[in-house]
C-alpha cells in the first residue's frame, strides 16, 4: 500500500529524475515495543518476528526504489528467549550501484523513517509506512541549495491502493505489483534468515 502514497511517488519520481544525484544508498528504521504473548506476532510457529511483520517493507522500498533486485544480503537476527521470535534485524543488502541498510524490531520504541542518500542529494520521508489518513505527510529534499520540506497531501493509501487494482480489474490490465514482486520479496527475506543462520553473506539466486 505505501507505494501508492503520493510521498513515495514524490520520492521515487526525484531519484529517477537525478534530483539527489546517483543514488548510493538507503537507510530505513521501522520499531514498535509488543510483549503480548497472544499476538500473532509473538507467535513464532505462525510466522511471527519482525522480519515478516515489518522487515518486508524495508526490502520492498530498497527494491522499489533502486528499481532492481539486490544480488547479496547480509542479516543479523536477535531472537526473543522467550518467544523464539526475532525482535531485532540488521540487514545490509547490496546492489549494483549501492546499498540499503534497515534495522527493524518489535521491542523497541515506535519510530519509523527513511532516508535515500545520492551524491548530490539527500530524501527523508517521515513517516513512511503507516502514513496517516488524518493530516499531511512530510518529506524533505536536501540539496546545494539547502533542506525544502514539503507536505504531502491528505489521503488513505490503502484507498489508493484498492482504487488502483479495481482499475485495472475494470480495464484488464495489469496490476501495477504484481505477484512476482511478493515472490522476490520474500526471496530477499528468506535470504536473510541464511545468512544470519551462518553468519556469512548469502548470494540472491
């Protein structure tokens, strides 16, 4: 749903268009502090952690962003005692022409933010996963020039979102994320659990 947020299209249409330069890397932070035994998220043999709850997104917008797939990853997982979910991940993953950093955890306090770095430039999207439907985003372009805040108008993503597919269903075309996205997105994060399973970089086949 994010990345049909005008904040995201904003950004994603100042990288392609060279305003931050050549895009070297991203640096993304995703938390919020969960001890309920009963959530699902807490629950590992049900797919609980905060890789598949939040980690998903960090990888997604790297992909998103660098318009590509990342060919290594590098992860570090700190699993809970007593839920035996991961309450902390550090990822690196590298691609062609940089690298995108994130931390996320489910025992930390609430906070989100994303930062893209070029050589030229530097965009920093507030809130960048759970947008509110209430007020104006903020996002920021560093340049030469100095730091332009801009606010980003009111809107529901998820609304986006579902006026979006049912276009396309109306019209019979494609859906602009496909199921193949999902597929390598999880291919990403599978990654991620090898490589913190041997502690070495594993290659994204």
């Amino acid at each position: 749903m994010y990345r049909f947020h005008p904040q995201w299209l904003t950004a994603k249409s100042w990288v392609e268009k060279g305003r931050i330069g050549e895009l070297r890397t991203i640096q993304s932070f995703f938390s919020y502090f969960n001890m309920d035994p009963e959530n699902i998220r807490n629950k590992a043999d049900i797919g609980g952690g905060g890789l598949m709850d939040i980690g998903c997104y960090p990888v997604s917008l790297s992909r998103f962003i660098f318009g590509e797939e990342p060919s290594h990853v590098l992860g570090r997982l700190d699993i809970d005692p007593r839920f035996q979910t991961d309450r902390m991940v550090s990822v690196l993953l590298q691609f062609e022409t940089g690298t995108s950093l994130f931390t996320c955890s489910t025992q930390i306090v609430n906070y989100q933010r994303v930062h893209i770095f070029g050589t030229k430039g530097r965009i920093e999207i507030q809130i960048p996963f759970n947008a509110p439907n209430d007020r104006p985003c903020k996002i920021f372009l560093q340049t030469h020039s100095g730091i332009k805040e801009i606010s980003v108008e009111i809107c529901d993503q998820y609304t986006l979102q579902g006026d979006q597919f049912s276009l396309c269903i109306l019209n019979g075309t494609d859906v602009p994320t496909p199921l193949t996205d999902a597929v390598c997105n999880m291919r990403v994060l599978e990654a991620v659990r090898k490589s913190a399973r041997t502690q070495s970089a594993v290659e994204i086949e």
